[in-house]
C-alpha cells in the first residue's frame, strides 16, 4: 500500500506580503519540497501563496497544491501561483478552512492579515499543529493564548525541524 | 417594499463559556430584540449561543436564527438553541464564515476558543463592523492590531449603543 | 418551549423562468405562508425565488427567507429577493446543499436548469422530502428512479396538501 | 513555466456500486493515469471512488487525488481510497461541487445514486464538460436535456477518445 506524502500547509500575507516575508517563504517552500513533503497553500498568485510555491517547484520531485477561493472559470483557471494541482473551491474565504484540515502541519510564515489569522484560528479549532514563523509578537501572544501546543520558529532551519517533530508524532 | 430588519451577530465560547460570560449574552440577546434587531448566532444548544438566544427569545417580535455546522437529520433537528429558524449548513466550521458574511454587525461576547476567534477574523476580512464585548485584553490587542474600526465595549449597555451608531452608517 | 415553525424550501428556474412558472411560484408562496410556514429560497432577485417570494411577503405573519451563494458586501446586500432574512454565504452553487438542508420539505417549482437539479438531487440524497409541482415528464422520470417517496403535484393546491401530509410525518 | 497537468474527475455509486460498475472505473482510472492526467474523485474507500483510484495507482507517475467529505481528524485521516493527496473539506455534500469545479472534464462511471447525479447537475451548471459512461438511459435523457455537450460514452475506450478531444478545446 502507497503511504501518502505527508502535507504542509503554508499561510501568510497575500498582496501585502513584505519584501522580507516573500523571501522566508520561498525559502520555506524550497525546504518542504527538499524534504519530500507536499506544499500547500492559498493558491492565489500573490505574496506568500506564490513565494512559497516557486520556492517549492525548484525541487525535483516536488508536490505543490493551492486551494483556491474562485470557482475557476475561463482566465481565472491559469489565474494561480504556480502550482501542480489546483483545487477550486468557489467558496471564497471558507476554503481557509480546507488549507487547514487538509494539512498535516500549518505554518503561518511572517503574520499576515485576517485572512491569516482565520487560518491560525481554524488550524488550533481543527487539532492542526500550528507553528509561527517570524510573527510579530502581538500573534504569538495571542495564538499561545488559545490553544497548548503552539510553537515559534525564528527561522526557516528551525522552522523545519519543528515540522519534522510534529510529523513524527502524527 | 418591506426594508429588512438588521441583523446582529453574537459569538463567543460554547461549551466552555463562563457563568459571567452567559449573564453578559443573556442581557445582550435581550437588548438586541427589544431594539427590533435579528439575533444570529451559531445556534448549538450551549454557552453563548445558547444564552443569548434565551435571551432574546423572552421579547416580543424576536427573531433569532442560528446557523449551524452540522446537516440537520434527525435528532440533530431539535438539538439547538431556542430558535425562530435554523439554518443547517453541514458545513462544520466553515459555517463560521457564513454567521460572519449574514451579520450587519458582528459582537465577540466575552471572548472564547479558537472558534470565535476564527470569526472575529472572517469579520474584519469581509469588512463587516466588528464589536469586542469585555474580551480578554489579549484579545483586544490582536483584533484592533488586524484591523481599523474595531471596537470595544465592557458592558451590554454600551455595546448596544456602538451596535446603534454602526447601524446608521451601514 | 418554543416550537420552530415548518420551512418549506421552493426551488426553480432563475432568470430562465417561464410565465406560467412564475405565476406558480407566486401561487405557492401565498400559499406557504397562509399556512404559516417559513418560505425559504435561493434568495436572489429573479425567477421562482423572487415570485415565491413576492407571493409569501403578501400574507400577513410571513416569514421568508433567501439563502444567497454571494458574500453580501456592498450593494450586493440590497440586490436580493424580497425577504425578511438575507443568508449570506459566500459559497457559490454550494449554498443549493444549505438550501435543501435547512427545508423541513423540499418543492421543485415548474422545473428549471441544472442548480435546480443539483438542489433536487441533494434533497434525495439528504433524505428530505421532495414534491415535484409541474415539472417536465423527464425530470419526474429522472427524480423517482433516484429515490423513493418523490411526489409529484400538478397543481399548488395538491402541492400544499402534499407538504401539509409530509409535515405531519416528520 | 510549469504547465499543469490536466485533471479528470471521476464520478459514481459509492457502496451501492455493481461489480460492472467497479471494473469499468478501475479501466478508466488506469487509462486515465496512463495519459498522463490527474486522477480526481470523492476518495472515499469504496465504490466507483476507490476502483478508480486503485486502477490509476497501477501507473507509473499517477496522481491520484481525492476530495472528502470529512474533516480528516483522527482515524478519518486514512480512511480513504489510495490517494496520493487527500483534501479534508469538512463540508459534507458541498464538497461535490469542490469536485466538479476542480476537473477539466467530469465523467459519470456508470450512474449511482443522488450524489453522482448532484455532480452531474453541478458539472452542468459550471460549464465543465460532462460525459456520461454507461450510464442508465434515464440519466442521458435527463442530463442531455438539461445542457448542450453532454456526451455518452459505452466504453472506456471510446470515454478516453472523448475526454482527449475536449481537453485538447480547453
């Protein structure tokens, strides 16, 4: 029996997304394809979604998935991050909820906006295990508040390790 | 042509609420009728929900709906807050996207898990007017960090009168 | 305690819907509410939901209700049906499962297109009674092989008999 | 840039399946993968699900992703077909449209209940491409008379023929 690649969900700002958090989540996305893990993300091609995504299709062999809020219809179909396989949704903000279920581990990589922090929230409501990466701390604070378990990563190596943990423990 | 009533949304812990936090959504589900606004909440027969809906039910002309995750077969029916309707999703916690989008006016009543969180940040995401009644502290930092306009109120007296303001500018 | 009342969901053509199926639907939302059940459509300001719609809002004591695919920002909060409850879900073609699940008894008005096929098939699939008040002999065809206990009513009369003997049941 | 591979959603009776129906949907899985095309279902462990996803795993360089209904915690987490990417929806029947809207071509493998024909309505009703393989003569009545383009296959050689042909229009 094929065991099924384990899936790391990665979320953070769209358009808004800073210089600083596109290159940790390319960086990021490199490393989970390294891994052999399956990227999942947004996505959109903006911000995180997208840095992510060319960050992971670098690596031969890799897996990138993008769950979409569109419907996918005519232009809105290549309308994506680069991805292997793109899900359509059409149900707009309530696919946040499938990134996270679908995902083995959730990694919110730099804060980001509500969209985000729906995610983080649903992530700790479904049992995901949550790790922040490079949040400011008014997330940390806050996320640690809800639910056990919550971990802080300063970079991308750690970052890593921590994943690797929890997938051990899956 | 008839103008719809207003809708008012009202979130916060269920199972887990506390008896102070079910006394302020009790007074708050109460003022909401009495001012002739639609209660909506998310329905389930507990905490929050469940207060405020008992609440508003005990005032002529209420309306209260609840929207809820689950699909609504048999004995899960009746399973629910005193409700004038229910609207059953079996949609799990992406119904929280939805209690969001119907409301005119979202109110986070006493805090809660990572539910409620969820749906304080799907309001500040769609734009909807967003209303932190007593929350932790912690919570107030995060939600006014995500987004302008969100308010606070430590009693149901104010926070109806913030309710009232936000009404007119919709 | 307080019983919910009946809600009886009208399902049909949009703006694709005949003369004849409007004036149906009209019918059949006079009808709904005269007997005090809840009306509730797919909420949008065209075909069978905006008939039956108008025909409930004209009783007195009406309840009617519109479950929309759309989020209900801006203007799009206005541009509804005439209903006393607006459900914004954000979720597209899939608030046709939100529709049928939250009716006590489904009725398909007059035929239609495929969204009113996809809401008869979920109505079977979720076990909810299901009336088929004059539609095309290939859709009666279609509907009864899929599953027991579809009627079929030619008229709004026999229409509300039928509904008025399915609430009895549930 | 990476051209995405194009995705074939595969659609039938779940427990209820008939032996013919199970082996028809493992050759069609198997063909599928063979082109090089994605394999997308409902990825629940039985049925016209399952048997394709069996005979798509056969293949070298197959991926064969599934679409759940559940939430994905616990023992649900590999309660499904052999998938190679398992999305958790949590949105019960809603997530039929999830399906549809994801593939470039919808075939139906055989009939099935109310929830093969919900995804046959919704591929209508999209705009995706439908075929309809081995199908009951009611079903092609009905969905042909539903939308233009639908097409009837008897076998899966002649339902591959077809399936290349549309995708070459999209």
């Amino acid at each position: 029996m094929s065991k099924r690649r384990a899936v790391v969900g990665v979320m953070g700002a769209g358009e808004a997304a800073t210089a600083e958090g596109l290159a940790l989540a390319e960086e990021l996305g490199e490393c989970i394809s390294s891994r052999g893990w399956v990227l999942l993300t947004g996505g959109r091609p903006a911000g995180v979604m997208a840095a992510a995504s060319r960050g992971a299709a670098r690596v031969e062999g890799h897996l990138v998935v993008g769950v979409l809020p569109d419907e996918g219809n005519g232009e809105e179909r290549q309308s994506t991050a680069v991805l292997d396989l793109a899900v359509f949704t059409g149900m707009g903000k309530a696919r946040n909820v499938i990134n996270v279920l679908s995902a083995d581990v959730v990694v919110i990589c730099g804060g980001g906006g509500p969209g985000t922090a729906s995610e983080a929230a649903h992530a700790i409501n479904a049992g995901r295990p949550l790790i922040l990466l490079a949040v400011p701390p008014v997330w940390r604070d806050f996320f640690c508040s809800l639910g056990k378990g919550v971990e802080s990563a300063s970079d991308v190596e750690e970052c890593c390790r921590l994943i690797e943990a929890r997938l051990r423990r899956v």
